[in-house]
C-alpha cells in the first residue's frame, strides 16, 4: 500500500471533475468516488461487499434483481481502465486496489493534453507589446499631437483602469507624459478642458 497520507481532497476535487469525469459513465464515476472515499481518498486497498456499494449507491435505474450483475460489470470497467485492481474474493467482500486519479495512465493523459487556459497579451505591461502600439500611433501624443520618444512616451488607458478599461491595443493609445498626467484615472471627455488648457499655454511658450 503507498502511503499517500499527505493527498488533500481539495486537492483532488479539480482532478476528479476536470480529468476524471469526462473519462467515465455517471455510474462508474459514482462507484470510483466510493472507493475512493473507502480507501479515505488516499488510495490503496480496501475490501468492501457489493451488497455495501448496492446499499451505498443506491439502485440506479436498474431493477434490483440486476443490480448486483450492474455493478459487477461496472467494476470490471474501472478495472480496465486502471481506476482500480480487483483482488480476492471473501466473505467479507472483494478486496480491491483503488488508484489515486494521479496514478492512472488515462487521468495523466487528459491532464497532460489539457490546454493551458489561452493567456491575453498583455500591452500594457510587455516592454514589446507597447513598443509596437507607439509604432501603430507614430510615437505621437493622441491628445495633443505632441511627437514623443522612448523616454517620454506613456501609453494611457481610454477608457481609465479604474473604470475596468483593459490592457488591449483598442483601448491603449500613445500619450505624452503631461497629457497623461492631466488625464490621469479620467475618460478625455471629462479632462479635456484641462488638456486643451495645457496645450494653449505650451504652445504660447514655444511660440
Ligand atoms: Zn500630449
């Protein structure tokens, strides 16, 4: 027997629903999680009679008479399947071996070929990602037309963070470093009276 003392159900349940649900039938499913939990959802043996699953997992759409030749069979699918290994037979019960989800070569395989969930870029925060937004806008300030660098461009959220604007080439536009600050946490509606002011007095000092 492994000891497997240190396995937390919290840690099974994603297993289980995400890796082993799909693989099995709702009664097979049923019949695993019973084991499973007979074995205190660490693996390993334990024997138990097929009138305790009858009574444990209740009947099903099966009339009674069959109940016994279901389950049979439904244990002889876990078997080939690797969920579990039937051992002797005694009065008792069936002994039976009751693999960890981890310890099953076709659990592993579902976990392994399971994609990733899908990563949105981030063009905020990826040095590359915003180099190219500043190539899109012409390394030119939206709000006043202000050409920009490397060092003095920001790229300002249009709809503001605060207000669940996301980090996406639509709502990220190249801005100068005093338009960004005036409009700072504000849609342009709100600040533009105080960009357009700022843009009159740069322009009256430049010229
Ligand atoms: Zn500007």
């Amino acid at each position: 027997m492994v000891d497997k003392a240190d396995t937390d159900v919290p840690e099974l349940l994603p297993v289980l629903v995400d890796a082993v649900l799909p693989l099995l039938k709702p009664y097979e499913f049923s019949l695993y999680l019973l084991l499973l939990r007979a074995s205190e959802f660490r693996g390993g043996e334990i024997r138990i009679g097929k009138r305790t699953i009858s009574a444990r997992l209740g009947q099903g759409t099966r009339a009674s008479r069959g109940n016994y030749n279901h389950i049979t069979e439904k244990l002889n699918v876990l078997a080939e399947a690797g969920f579990i290994a039937v051992g002797d037979t005694s009065r008792e019960g069936t002994q039976y071996r009751v693999l960890l989800p981890e310890a099953i070569p076709a659990v592993r395989e579902v976990i392994a070929t399971s994609e990733p969930p899908e990563q949105e870029p981030d063009y905020f925060t990826d040095p590359v990602l915003r180099a190219e937004l500043m190539e899109r806008d012409k390394w030119t300030c939206r709000y006043c037309g202000e050409v920009v660098t490397a060092t003095t461009a920001t790229l300002d959220h249009i709809i503001p963070q605060s207000l669940g604007g996301p980090n996406t080439p639509e709502n990220l536009t190249t801005a100068c470093l005093t338009c960004n600050a005036i409009k700072s946490g504000r849609t342009y509606e709100e600040a533009a009276p105080e960009i357009l002011g700022a843009l009159v007095r740069r322009k009256a000092t430049t010229s």
